[in-house]
C-alpha cells in the first residue's frame, strides 16, 4: 500500500478525508525542549514493562459462590440481583490516550473518570517512563482501582487508560485493558473500544501458528498480529495488523516514544482528538473527557485513519479505503454523555431531536410528560417542549443502589426497580403522564415502571421511546443480550404495550438523524449489518457479564453462530406498520 505525504494544510472537522494520503499537523512548542532523534528510528536495547495489578477477583468469586449455595438451598434468595431490573444495552469500553504531558498518567485518571459511564467493571493505565511500559490494572470502579500511590508508579509524559464493562471471560482480571506486551523490537501497548467480529478465525490461525494466548479478550489478538508483522516502521505493522480485521476497533498504542490512535474503516465507535494548553494531545471516546482535563476539541479520528504522534508532530494516514461511514446510533440514543461531541454533533441536541419526533409522530392529550432518568431525560424535555405540556421529575433515581443487595424474607414486588426508581406522588396523581425512555431492550423494566407510577394515583400512563424497536444483537461493541431474548423481536409494539399494561405506547421512527442517516448503523433496529458476523460471536447469557451480575455457571454458557450470509430475519416486522400501529 503506497502512503505518499502531503502539505500540512488542516482539514476540517465535519469532512471525511477520501484519500489515502499522509498529512502531517506539527505539535506547538512544547513545555521543554525536545530532542532531534530520527523519526521511527529502531530500538536498541529491548525494553522490559512492568504490570501492577489490584486483584480483588478471588473475593468476587468466592462471593457469588456463596450466593449460587444460598440461592439453591432456600425458597426466598437472601441475595437479591437487580439485573432483570436494569434493562438496557451497555457500552462495553471507553479509552484516552496523551502525549506530551509530564502529568500524563493523572491526566489519564481523570478522563476515566469522565468516561467512567462507557465502563464500570475495571479500568487500567500504562505509561512510559524511561523506555519502561508501567501498567495498573483492576476490578472495579476508577475510582477503587487507583490511588496516590499507585498513580506514583506511573510517571511519564506518554499514557493510554481503558474503563472495560465486560461480556466474557472466566478470569476478568486478565481481561482488564491495557494491555502490554513485549515482541523483538520492544513493547506495546493498547486499549481497544470495539468487537472483532472475526475474531475467532483470526485467533484459531494465529494460534495454528504457535501464537498462545493469555486472556479471552479478542483485543490480544491485534497484539499478536503486530507482534507477527514484518512491515516496518512500527506504525505500519499497526496498518498490516488492522487490514486483516472485520467489525469495530478505536483503538490508542503507545510504544517507548509514540503513541497511535486508530479507527475502524466504518467508525463504528467514536473517537476524538484534543490539545491542552502546554501542546500536549489527547485522545478520548468522548468529548466529556477532553473537557475535565482542559484539552480543546479539535476533531474526530476519521473512519480508517491512523494518527502517530512522537516529536516530529501528529501523522495522519488513511488506514485504507473505506466505505460509508456507520457511526453507532446508540452513542446518540443512550451511550454517550449529553454534555459530549460525537461523530460531530451534540449528544444532547440529538436526544432533544428524537424527543420532538415522538411528539410530532404521536401527540397525545396528558398532563404532565416525565423520563425514566437519567437516559430519558433529555428527549423527554425536547418531548415536552413540542407537545406544549410541562416536564416534572416524576421519578427520582437512586445512584448509591449495587447490584446485588440482601432483600427481606417477606418478598417486595418489584424490588429491584423500587431500590433504583422512587415515583413523586406529588407530581403523578391523578394525572395523565407521557414517560419518556431511551430504549427497550428485554422488557423486563417497563412494565414496572408502569405500576410503579400507577401505584401512586396516577390516572394514565402512556410510554414514549426514543429508538426504534430493538430486533437484533450488536456485534460491534455493544453488551446487548442475544437475539432471542430481546422484547421486540419476539412481541409486536401492540403485544408488548398490552405486556405492560399501558394506554398506548410509541417507539421513535428507525429514519433519526435526517440527511445524515445514511452515516449511522442501525442494524440492531433493521438486522441489516454493515459487516457480517460469522462465526460464534456472541454467547447466550453474554449480556450478565464475567459472573459479576449471574450466576458463575452462566460464564460458560453456549455460544450463539453468526450469521453467514445475512442479517437478522425481519420479514415478519413492519417496522412502520408497528410505528403506526402504536399510534393507533
């Protein structure tokens, strides 16, 4: 593949970059002098990497083995796990790189926390300090897995940081990104937001090969195919490894002396780069974490681009050709904070956009409009402003409520649901309320909530969603359940608003975004996948995570094909007769 270099003119944010050429942004004077050595120059001496790791996991599976006895041996669990009660899908993993920083490691903190959202069940940094890759790495919030001390350990100006909610995996703990590994010229490392769909084949020939394998993550396989390469210089076995991979990666490295950031041909998931005051650049999943840590946004990381930064200034190269960009819906939906930038456009004015369709799609005579926070929230404003009707909080939501909790022996209906959602007499009795949710996923929530409000005098209940019908699992990094157990690819929207007892309920039309529709991926809405899954992709029982919201047997459950030649079979749904049919 030939790269050939050009001017170093800037490009602007809203445009795609078409060709496959080399453009090169110098960095701004930084706070100390840089050195002149040659560009992509070979290491001499093979470094070593350090790896410190909290490792709380035996404590965790000791726990719920404890819970799956308990829960066999008596009629009424004394264990109680909400996760039936938390019906949505989950963003499996977020990432930050910088360059440039001599507080780079705290920096990395700090965008975690902002990202702490797109993970909660580990998080990790490495950095650079003296040729040295030091990585933390551990179960649980940022905040629980780092400290001063361990932050101390981490010194250096180069950094990337991962927050990881997890599908599968019987050890999590090895599955906890970065990852760092060592190979004949020197060492890597990466975290990586996304899911290889052919990840399996990948591995199985890798390992054909005499590869061996530590984790279960499919991420270790792009370690192994750099680590194979026989390109140089180092960036290009990073351009060799992702030519042979299918599905969704954004992606940050750091070497010794540089650090890399790539994105998928389609650009599944997002990925954003900044610049703080001193020079230095950030890369982030969202925006949020540009904006804690005072880095100014500057534009997306284009779909098949790879971006090197070292002393020389940012490389920008285009991976390969790519096709019609598919930008992940849901990013927009629920994932993403309101307050982020993503794929060029404010989280918040879209979710305020989709609440004005649903009013538009169906107006309905209420009293007051409510959302189920905090995901709701936003469309249920843009809802109420068009319908002219006033938005209360209806529901005000528990933050400080775990996932697993000791319930009393006398049993409470809806349990799970009242710990996290408590409804405002005040504001619902003897009202007609229109309640706003981002999406419904197994159904196992709506229906409660529906009681929930009804409970305390409320008169009518009609449900407004802000997505479509969700039909079909994600294979690009989305912690959805399988196919068979999603709500909307078993029921019709009458049968499911019969299901939950409501007056009338209404999904968002699948056209969202207008003009720019045709840039975004909705195949968990219309089966339809822009790259096809093959092999076996996704597990039943995947959606309960590493064991740490199921029991520990569900960890190695059976494994659900992908499909081979097409999508998911939606002949049967209508998805605008079921629009229509909800607006009845």
């Amino acid at each position: 593949m030939a790269i050939a270099a050009v001017s170093t003119a800037a490009v602007t944010p809203s445009a795609y970059p078409t060709s496959s050429a080399t453009r090169l942004s110098p960095l701004p004077p930084p706070s100390k002098p840089l050195s002149s050595s040659v560009v992509f120059s070979k290491t001499l001496q093979k470094p070593i990497h350090v790896t410190l790791a909290k490792n709380p996991i035996s404590d965790i599976v000791a726990t719920y083995k404890k819970k799956s006895s308990v829960s066999k041996n008596t009629d009424n669990a004394l264990f109680s796990d909400d996760d039936d009660d938390d019906d949505k899908p989950r963003e499996e993993c977020g990432v930050v790189g910088i360059y440039g920083d001599p507080e780079a490691s705290r920096l990395s903190y700090l965008a975690l926390h902002a990202l702490q959202h797109r993970g909660q069940e580990g998080a990790g940094i490495v950095a650079v300090h003296d040729n040295v890759l030091q990585s933390v790495t551990g179960v649980g919030l940022v905040s629980e897995v780092f400290n001063q001390s361990k932050l101390d350990k981490l010194p250096g100006d180069i950094a990337i940081g991962h927050v990881r909610y997890s599908t599968a995996g019987s050890s999590m703990l090895k599955n906890v990104q970065p990852f760092v590994a060592g190979y004949r010229y020197g060492s890597v490392g990466v975290a990586h937001n996304g899911n290889l769909v052919n990840y399996q084949s990948l591995r199985a020939e890798l390992e054909e090969n005499g590869s061996i394998f530590n984790t279960t993550s499919d991420t270790e396989v792009v370690l192994h195919l750099i680590a194979t390469s026989k390109a140089r210089p180092f960036f290009m076995r990073i351009v060799e490894a992702c030519e042979k991979l299918q599905g969704a990666y954004s992606m940050v490295f750091l070497t010794e002396d540089k650090l890399v950031a790539v994105r998928d041909p389609f650009g599944f998931r997002p990925l954003v780069m900044g610049r703080r005051s001193n020079g230095s650049v950030v890369f982030a999943s969202e925006t949020c974490a540009l904006d804690l840590i005072e880095a100014k946004y500057e534009r997306e990381v284009y779909p098949g681009e790879v971006l090197v930064v070292d002393k020389e200034g940012v490389r920008s190269l285009c991976l390969m050709p790519h096709p019609e960009p598919k930008s992940c819906i849901f990013e927009h939906i629920y994932f993403s904070l309101p307050n982020s930038i993503v794929f060029g456009k404010s989280v918040y004015e879209s979710r305020r956009a989709f609440g004005k369709i649903l009013a538009t799609e169906s107006p309905v005579d209420c009293d007051v409009v409510i959302a189920v926070p905090d995901s709701g929230v936003v469309a249920a404003l843009g809802y109420a402003a068009k319908a002219g009707v006033p938005f209360q909080q209806g529901l005000i939501r528990s933050h400080y409520v775990g996932r697993t909790f000791i319930e009393p022996s006398q049993k409470i209906r809806d349990f799970g649901v009242k710990l996290k959602l408590s409804p405002v007499r005040a504001v619902l009795e003897g009202k007609r309320v229109v309640v706003v949710d981002d999406s419904i996923v197994r159904g196992t929530t709506s229906s409660k909530i529906v009681r929930l409000l009804k409970e305390v005098g409320a008169k009518e209940v009609h449900m407004r969603i802000a997505s479509p019908p969700i039909i079909g699992s994600c294979y690009y990094g989305v912690d959805t359940p399988s196919t068979e157990e999603l709500i909307s690819n078993r029921m019709s929207v009458e049968q499911i608003r019969s299901l939950s007892d409501l007056i009338r309920l209404l999904f968002c039309p699948l056209i969202l975004l207008g003009n720019d529709s045709k840039n975004f991926c909705y195949a968990c809405f219309s089966g339809k996948y822009p790259v096809e899954p093959s092999g076996k992709v996704k597990r039943v029982g995947d959606f309960l995570d590493d064991g740490l919201s199921g029991s520990m047997e569900s960890i190695d459950g059976g494994w659900v094909s992908g499909n081979s030649n097409k999508g998911v079979d939606v002949t049967k749904l209508d998805l605008n007769k079921e629009i229509k049919l909800s607006s009845a």
